[in-house]
C-alpha cells in the first residue's frame, strides 16, 4: 500500500507518524503524478482544480486492475472491496493455485531442524547421547514447541528434552498430543537437553 499526496514530504512524514501507518507515504508537490493521471477536478468555483482522491489497486505489472474515483467520499473503496479485488489478482496468477505447488519437488522439501537456544561458533556441533523413551509432557500448537520427559529406566528418568516439531520426521507443519509416548535422540545443547527424531511409539511399547 502507498498513499500519495501533494502535500510536502516533511508533512507527509508528520502525518504517517501521527497515523502511526508502517506503509509508504510519497510526495507528488509539483502536482506531476496528478497532471500525468489527469484526475484533477477542473469544476470552476472556489475549489477549483483538488485531486480527487483516487484510489488504485494494481497488478503485479504495475498495471491499474481497478480504480475508485472517492471524491465526495461516495467511491472510496471499502476493506472488503480490496480484499475481492487483490483476491481477484491473484487468481489470475500462475501460481496461485494449490495445485501448482502439490509436486515431487515440493514435497521433498525439508523444514530444517531447530534446536534449542543458539550458538556464536558454528564450528560446534551437540554431542549425541544416544536413544531414549519419553513421555511428551505438553506441546504447543502457536509455537510448534514442546516438552518431553523421560520415562526409561536407569540414569536420567524424568529429565525434560525440549523439541521443535521440525524434530518430528514428516512434511510440512507437525504436530503431536500430550501423552504420546516417544523414542528419540538425545542431544546435550549448550542450552539444555534437545530431543530430535521423535518417533510416536504405540502404547504397548512404552
């Protein structure tokens, strides 16, 4: 979104920081934007010759797909109706369609795994400790973070592993219940104990 006006650009500047708008303002001053779209209102009187408030939805090509003439406020564009007209844009792109991207390739793509925390050197790589058995203590559908606590015997049972769902094999986003038991690798993290490849293990396994 830009918003255009022949206002100077150090009162442009005011103006979107008292909106508080994060999109771009631009200055048209010497009126040669207006002149060029010839959408100046020529009706003689004592508001002579204002630019009408236009607002224009354009293609990928910088193409005008629709325009709306909002002067006197009748014809300015409700939220609704640019939704239906970007909508409309994107449609008549070549990969809009989910279709386009259900392919070989696209599914053999790989989320990279995350780990817990980070590391300034990246010469260092987390020691493997081995597999282990757990039980995913809880996981969290906005974050795709979760807990795993151990539940095999001998040193260690009930240590918390945290995960990310990219340690979860599969495509795409993952996701896993609390109370699901689990095999996985153990990774010591300089941050803390990192489960990676978490396996679901039928209830009878654990």
């Amino acid at each position: 979104m830009v918003a255009i006006s022949v206002e100077d650009w150090k009162l442009q500047a005011a103006f979107r920081a008292g909106l508080n708008a994060n999109f771009t303002f631009l200055s048209d001053s010497k009126r040669d934007l207006i002149k060029s779209l010839n959408i100046l209102d020529e009706t003689e009187g004592e508001y002579a010759y204002p630019a009408r408030p236009y607002t224009f939805v354009l293609s990928p090509d910088l193409k005008v797909f629709r325009a709306y003439d909002g002067w006197f406020f009748v014809g300015r564009p409700t939220l609704d109706d640019l939704r239906r007209d970007l909508r409309q844009v994107f449609e008549n792109l070549s990969n809009y369609r989910y279709s386009t991207y259900k392919t070989l390739e696209v599914a053999g793509l790989r989320i990279p795994q995350q780990t817990w925390g980070d590391t300034s050197d990246p010469a260092w790589v987390p020691p493997q400790l081995g597999p282990r058995r757990g039980l995913v203590r809880k996981f969290d559908l906005q974050t795709g973070n979760g807990l795993i606590i151990a539940t095999d015997e001998g040193e260690g049972i009930g240590e918390f592993f945290f995960f990310n769902f990219t340690s979860i094999p599969g495509e795409g986003y993952r996701t896993i219940e609390p109370g699901t038991l689990v095999a996985f690798e153990c990774v010591k993290h300089k941050s803390g104990l990192v489960a990676r490849n978490v396996q679901r293990l039928p209830p009878e396994s654990g």
